[in-house]
C-alpha cells in the first residue's frame, strides 16, 4: 500500500465572526462559507466562542467567532 505524502508548508490562522438570525451553526456555517469566496484552501475551523446580540430583551442574532487555518501558496 502506497503512503501517503505528508503535508507540509506554512498555515496562517485568522479570526473572523458570522452572524445568523437563525443559530449558532447557521453563523458559523455564514463565517466560512464567506471566508471561501476569498480565501483559497481552507483548512480547519475552530469555533471559539459563541454570544448572542440582544434587543429590548429578544435575541436578534446569533454569532461564532472562528478562527480559520489556510495554507499559503508555495
């Protein structure tokens, strides 16, 4: 059975926020899929930490803060 290559090169991490009306998933789901349009390769996502925007006492938002690994082009 063949081996496989190990990966190898260099990753940068960022952090970004998605929001959603609907959830927690929904949110995280927006974060990456927006980060895709314009980053190239992506990785892994890690959420981070989860809050929720409140108005006059309702939840109006949900957010995900997630960080994003993506390799640079060699």
């Amino acid at each position: 059975m063949a081996k496989k290559k190990a990966d190898s090169g260099v990753y940068r991490v960022t952090e970004i926020i998605g929001t959603s009306p609907t959830s927690w998933e929904a949110a995280a789901k927006n974060a990456v899929e927006t980060a895709a349009k314009s980053l190239r390769d992506l990785r892994v996502a890690e959420v981070g930490q989860l809050d929720l925007k409140i108005e006059n006492g309702k939840v109006v938002a949900y957010r995900a803060r997630v960080s994003l690994s993506f390799k640079y082009d060699g």
